[in-house]
C-alpha cells in the first residue's frame, strides 16, 4: 500500500496518498475489460487500495504509469467509479465507453422499476 497515510472509500476499502499524484491530461489507462489502452485526464493525490475492496467489488481500469485503480465496478449493486476525468476527453473519444456502460446502466435500472 505505498506506506502512506490511509482513509475511507468505503465501506471496508481505504485510499493512500499516492508517492507521486496523478496531474494531466495524458495518463494511459488499460481498460481490463477489453484489454485496450485510454488516456485519461486525471488530477487526484489519493488512490485506493485494491487489497482493501468489499467482495464482489471490480478494479476495472489500472493507470499504466504505477497500477493504481482508475476504475472499479460494483455489478450487484449496479454503481460503477472512475478516478478520472472522462468528460476531459483526452483521447478524444477513449472514455466514451464509459458513458456508455453509464447510460446502459441507468437504462436497465430504469426497466427494472
């Protein structure tokens, strides 16, 4: 976990405070799902501890400069998390599919009710 000072994300999670932050609009992040490669706009100092996640939540996206979380997926709950700046569009379209998986998400919540 890096030895730094540790907080909450959640329940039974907790963050660090990165060595060195993520500032910029040109952070490579390999989307595990299909195996690709996005750049990420990103300015954060705090990452999460993926040791530390509840069962049955997901680390999604990895940042290709050190391996820390950039994404995480929760799929029983439905709630999905990014540790980025998607509407920055760095790539231009690299997190498009990240809207898209958000609106899926609220289109079946949606049919469900």
């Amino acid at each position: 976990m890096h030895g730094a000072s540790v907080a909450r994300a959640g329940p039974g999670s907790k963050t660090f405070k990165m060595k060195f932050v993520h500032h910029g609009g040109n952070h490579s992040v390999r989307n595990l799902l299909n195996d690709r490669v996005e750049t990420s706009a990103q300015n954060h100092n705090y990452a999460v501890d993926p040791d530390s996640l509840p069962e049955g939540v997901e680390v999604t996206h990895i940042n290709l400069n050190n391996g820390s979380c950039a994404r995480l997926a929760f799929p029983a709950m439905n709630l999905m998390s990014l540790q980025y700046h998607p509407e920055a569009s760095p790539g231009p379209h690299d997190s498009d599919n990240s809207f898209w998986e958000f609106i899926q998400q609220m289109k079946a919540t949606q049919r469900s009710a």
